[in-house]
C-alpha cells in the first residue's frame, strides 16, 4: 500500500470536522491510502495529534451542554440533524456525528434529540415484526412486546424460498440474529 504524503494526508485529517482528538481518529473511518497509524509512519515529519488534526479545532461542548442545545433546537430526527450541520445551524463546537464523539454519555438519537422511544417491535424493528408468527403466538402481536423482550416467541421467515418456522428471543431478533435456516444454507453455498 502506498500512503499519500504527509502533508497531502495531514491535509485530509484536517478538513475533517468532526475529528479532533486522537481519539476520535481511531474511531473514524479513514481513506484506504492514509494509515491508521500516522504516528508510525510519518517518521520525522509527525509533529503530534495537535498538528494533525488541525490546530484551530476547538474541543467539543461537554455532552450534557450539547444535549442541552440539541433539544431546544427542535430538530427531530437524525435526518435533520445532519441537514442543521450541513446548514450550519449550530453552534460549530457541536459534532456532526455525536454518536461518535460522546462514547460512553451516548444513550440514542430519541435521548439526544428529545424525542419519546417509539415502544413496540412493530414500531421499531419493522423487519422483525413482520416475521412475526401470524398463528403460533397465543394471539400476540409484534405491537405486544418490547423490542428488548426476553421472551420467547415463534417466527415465520419471510423469504419466499424459505417460510422456515423457529422460536427465539425477541432480544435475539432486535439484536441481529434472522432465520437460522437462511443462514445455515448461506454459510454452505
Ligand atoms: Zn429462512
């Protein structure tokens, strides 16, 4: 792999916004041809994270003061949130991505932007809820659980080549896990 130059990667890491702290770097996902690792491999022209990332970078607002801000802003979704950025409706020491940048003080958007969590499967995990099973679940709908339910409950896959029926955890589902069918066949093509 040939890396850009230093001034011409230095140069990108600068324009980045949103990154501006050595932190952040290791967390973004940077072009194929600028390391990862710009401290080890820059030898002598590395001068630090300070240089690198751009010395008019301001640290960002303290999560709770941001949070703060996002609220009373009203800006509703994550959608408009990039387009406020993009705009330049908001203070420029407020991240892009605040996801990124907060870690660990990070709950979601709905947190972030104030909004109510929407409560049920149906509302949140659609693709979930429509492998819902229509007969095997006593009656219960995907509009009954949480999306972080415990419970037990059967599926019907909905691809067409499959209609497999299983049971599994509705925090299983939420979290990843699909048809266990579907994805046994894809691991033996
Ligand atoms: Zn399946």
């Amino acid at each position: 792999m040939d890396w850009l130059t230093f001034e011409e990667a230095r140069e990108w890491a600068n324009k980045q916004e949103d990154i501006r702290t050595a932190e952040d770097w290791f967390e973004w996902d940077t072009p194929k041809d600028i390391p990862r690792n710009p401290q080890l491999v820059y030898g002598d022209k590395w001068k630090g994270w300070h240089d690198w990332l751009g010395k008019e970078k301001k640290v960002w607002m303290p999560f709770d003061e941001a949070r703060e801000w996002a609220i009373a802003s009203g800006i509703v979704s994550m959608r408009a949130w990039y387009e406020a950025k993009a705009n330049g409706d908001m203070p420029e020491n407020i991240p892009r991505n605040p996801h990124r940048v907060y870690g660990d003080e990070w709950v979601n958007w709905y947190d972030w932007l104030g909004q109510e969590v929407p409560k049920s499967l149906d509302e949140l995990y659609p693709d979930v809820a429509k492998e819902w099973h229509p007969t095997k679940n006593e009656g219960r709908t995907a509009d009954d659980v949480k999306p972080k339910s415990g419970r037990k409950v059967w599926w019907l896959c909905s691809n067409p080549k499959c209609g497999a029926e299983w049971s599994a955890r509705v925090t299983g589902r939420t979290g990843g896990s699909g048809c266990p069918y579907c994805s046994k066949r894809k691991r033996t093509v």
